[in-house]
C-alpha cells in the first residue's frame, strides 16, 4: 500500500514537472522577447541566413574569456546583455524588402536613427549603413545596424542589448572582433570617398552629419534626447598659438528637413566674470564676449560665400552673409532663433537656424559643406577655433560637415504655395523663384 502511495506520489510529481517546465520555457522565451532593446529576427519569409549568431551574456563571458582582462573589452562586456547577428549572402529585392520589414519595426517601436547612408549609384537597390538606437537619457538599451552592399553581396543585421553608454557605440562597433564577430568601422565607413581638402595646412576635422525626426526645444537647457547622442565637435585651439585653450568649449550639431541647430557648452573657469561684463557688452556687440557658427554651404575653401550666425551671453544675436563681389545675392529669409543661459560653468547656447536662411546646392544626394566654430573669450582675449583657420583666415583649413541632405527647394517652394493656396494671406502676394 505504501509503495503504490508512493509511486502515485512520483508519478503526480513528474506529471507537474513535465507540465511546469514548458510553461517555464515559454516564460523564459517570453521575457527574452521583451527584454528592453530585443529585436527579434522575424521576418517570416523564406530568406535562410548564412551566418547566425546567438549570443547571450553567458556566452559573452565565454567567448571574450582570453580578452577579458583588457580594461576596455571588460568595460564593453559589463554593458552588453546580448549580441544578435544574422548575415544573408544576396543583396536583392526579397532582402531589400526584409530590411524595410526591420526600418519599419524599429520606427513604431520609437527608435531613433542615429546614422544612415544610402548610395543608388551602383545598382536598382541602395547600399546601406543605418545605426538606430532605443535610449533613455544617458544610456542605449538597444542597437541595432543594418549594412547591405554589392561588395560582398551580402545583408548584415546586428542587434546589441545591454545598457550602453551611447558614447562607446563607436568603439563597440569596431571590437566586435573580440565577440568572435566583424569588426564595424564606422568612421572609415563614412568616411570613404569623401574630400577633406589635400590643400589645407592642418589635420582634417570633421563632424558627421546627423539628421533626427524630433527636433531640440530652443529654450537654452540642452536637455533634449536628440543633444545626448549628438557628434560634437571639441578640442579648440588658440588662433595664434595652435595650443588647446584652458577655457574650452564643446559644439553640437543636428538637423532637420526644417533647420539646422547648434548647441554651445562655452566653459569659463571664472564665470562671474561674464555677469560682471553685461551691462559693458550690452553696448557693442564686437566688444562682448561671443561665439560663432560660420557655415560654406557649397564647400568653397574660401571666405565668400558664406554665412555666420554670431551670440553673445545676453541673447544679443548677429547674422552676416558674406557674398561674391559680383553674385547675385538670394533672397533668404534672417528669420534665426537663439537661446543663450549663464551657467555655473560658463555659458550655454542654443540655435535654430532655418534652411530658408542659407543658400546651398540643389541636390538630393548627400553632400558636404564647410562648417566652423569659433569663440572670442573678452576676459582672456582670445580668440579659439574648433579648426584653426589662423590669425591669417585661411579658410582651406575650415572644417568639414559630411553626407549632409539638405531639404530640396522645390520643396520649399511648394511649401510657400499651400500656405497661399490654404487662405493664410488674404493680400494679393506678388512673389518670384527664392533660386
């Protein structure tokens, strides 16, 4: 009687586990699913990829256990909970649908595109290299890299999962290596095929260009998701010298298919100085302390054409276009907003420039353009440049903004005749091309 009490008892014991463990499963694999930054590969079309990889952070530790020890790779390792690769050996329009598949999930899911390139000018499909992140203030759950090209003819996806410190993206990329993975170089990626100018006296400097959906909020905080993860452009150095200045100042640069906007962090190791001067500079302009953003839309080297949007710490603003002798000037709009705040540090500013203010190329391919920024310090009296142009004004040194895609001015055009067309003005408006 006891042991059929007790074979009764197994036999309800093992019907449990085998029912709980398939629950427990699913849990698991549900829970996997959900996990912040995840993008599961599910596109459910017959496409098989040639290479998978599944990397959990067990595997992780496993895989990276001969290069553990180097200080980086184990900082790269206590950020990442995943790593998700799948790899397709045909580059054609079932893979160029199953990468829309993804582009799409990635949008409704709130991803924000941090780097994307396309190049039709080999083939019907556009060569590839999208970078979209899901973050929260200073941390990125989730990667994800989209890379499709004709040489090799091949798709590559790659999900990363952790929590990610968005200024490591980069270096993550190119160690990919260490996860048993290839290396992404993501700068020489951008890079290729572009001309920094051979004549210039200096090393190149150069910001990448970033375009988001979700403009900054012009209200001088610098506090917008978008500023997080923004190229910045840094290091300045004294106009006469070529020396790092003490006092730096740190720029941001983004855009729209609406403006441009540019962040100043503007340090100053005796900021009361700055209050101490505002009754002064509020007089003149040229004498205050300011910054400046120069920009060459169509990547003279020269110092005409091109524009300079100026500020001082007090909201004081100035717009100089500077044009050939003999071109006709456009007609462009000096409709630009400012933002600027004393802080504990220094100062901060915030600018919103829109396209209508700026003559450029009218070209749908990604272009580059001059760009730079500089810095008149009046306690100090010096005068710094992200790329040093000199005492001289040497503007072949100017830096350069790269794959820029500006918004089309057919566009804009249109844009003025539905805002006729919708009754806005009740005047009778007589207006010619803006180009």
């Amino acid at each position: 009687m006891k042991l059929k009490r007790t074979l009764t008892v197994l036999f309800t014991v093992l019907c449990f586990a085998l029912w709980i463990i398939p629950i427990h499963q699913v849990l698991a694999q549900e829970k996997q699913l959900t996990k912040k930054g995840l993008i599961p590969f599910d596109y459910l079309d017959e496409l098989e990829a040639n290479v998978e990889v599944n990397l959990t952070d067990k595997l992780i530790n496993l895989v990276t256990k001969t290069v553990s020890s180097k200080p980086e790779v184990a900082e790269l390792i206590q950020m990442i909970d995943g790593i998700y690769l799948r790899t397709y050996g045909k580059y054609g329009h079932a893979e160029s649908e199953m990468i829309k598949y993804y582009q799409d999930k990635l949008k409704k899911n709130k991803w924000e595109v941090l780097v994307k390139i396309k190049d039709g000018s080999k083939n019907k499909h556009d060569e590839i290299v999208e970078i979209s992140l899901l973050y929260d203030e200073d941390v990125a759950y989730g990667i994800f890299v989209i890379l499709a090209s004709f040489d090799p003819d091949e798709v590559t996806l790659i999900n990363i999962v952790g929590e990610i410190a968005p200024d490591r993206i980069t270096g993550l990329l190119k160690n990919l290596s260490k996860f048993s993975m290839t290396d992404i170089d993501l700068e020489g990626t951008l890079m290729a095929g572009i001309d920094l100018n051979a004549d210039r006296d200096t090393i190149p400097k150069y910001i990448l260009s970033v375009k988001v959906e979700e403009p900054p909020v012009i209200d001088g905080k610098l506090d917008d998701k978008c500023w997080k993860t923004a190229p910045q452009a840094d290091g300045f150095t004294h106009e006469d010298t070529g020396k790092l200045v003490k006092d730096q100042t740190i720029v941001k640069l983004l855009y729209t298919d609406k403006a441009i906007y540019v962040a100043w962090e503007i340090y100053d190791s005796e900021p009361k100085t700055i209050v101490t001067n505002k009754e002064l500079d509020s007089r003149k302009f040229l004498d205050a302390e300011s910054v400046c953003f120069s920009i060459d839309p169509f990547h003279k080297h020269q110092s005409r054409p091109r524009i300079l949007f100026m500020v001082n710490p007090f909201d004081q603003q100035k717009f100089e276009r500077l044009s050939l002798g003999n071109q006709k000037k456009p007609k462009l709009s000096n409709d630009w907003k400012v933002i600027t705040k004393i802080v504990d540090d220094g100062w901060v500013a915030e600018m919103e420039i829109p396209w209508k203010a700026i003559d450029y190329p009218d070209t749908t391919d990604p272009i580059q353009m001059g760009i730079n920024f500089s810095r008149k310090q009046k306690r100090t009296g010096e005068n710094s440049w992200w790329s040093n142009i000199g005492v001289e004004k040497q503007y072949k040194n100017d830096g350069n903004w790269i794959r820029v895609i500006p918004p089309s001015k057919s566009s804009r055009l249109q844009g003025m005749i539905d805002t006729i067309k919708k009754g806005r003005y009740h005047t009778r408006l007589k207006f010619s091309l803006p180009y």
